[in-house]
C-alpha cells in the first residue's frame, strides 16, 4: 500500500510538472498556468514527502528546477510554501 502511494503520488507530480514545462515551452506562455502547476506539484511531492518518506528524495531532485524558474515566472518563493 505505501508503495501504491508513492507510485500515485509520483505520477501526479509528474503530470503538473509536464503540464508547466509543456506551458513554458509555448511561444507565449501563460506564466500564471504555469507557476499553478509548479505549486500543484510542489504540494502534491510535500504530502508525498509527508506520507512517504521517500517523496522527499523526489521533492529534493525538483526543488531545484522550480526554484529557478520562479523568478522567470515572477512569482515569489513563498508561493510555494
């Protein structure tokens, strides 16, 4: 069952995920789609986190990515917090 869970949790994280990096990919990105979905994720990988320990290897390997990309999408770090 913990298991299952983190597999859930994970494919959901990484389904915002795709979804901002697809949005930020576009000619003209919707910035506020995007950054929405980075906290989407952020959110479900820290109840994975929470849940599971082993979301937190998960949630240490993208906080990097999202840390960088949210002074480009103009929004600040407490956002996801």
């Amino acid at each position: 069952m913990v298991q299952s869970l983190k597999e859930e949790k994970t494919v959901k994280a990484i389904k915002h995920l795709e979804t901002a990096k697809e949005e930020v990919q576009e000619e003209e990105p919707d910035k506020d789609f995007a950054a929405k979905s980075l906290q989407r994720a952020t959110k479900v990988l820290k109840e994975a986190g929470e849940t599971v320990e082993a979301g937190t290897d998960l949630w240490q390997k993208v906080q990097p990515i999202i840390t960088k990309l949210l002074p480009w999408l103009g929004v600040a770090a407490s956002f996801f917090v």
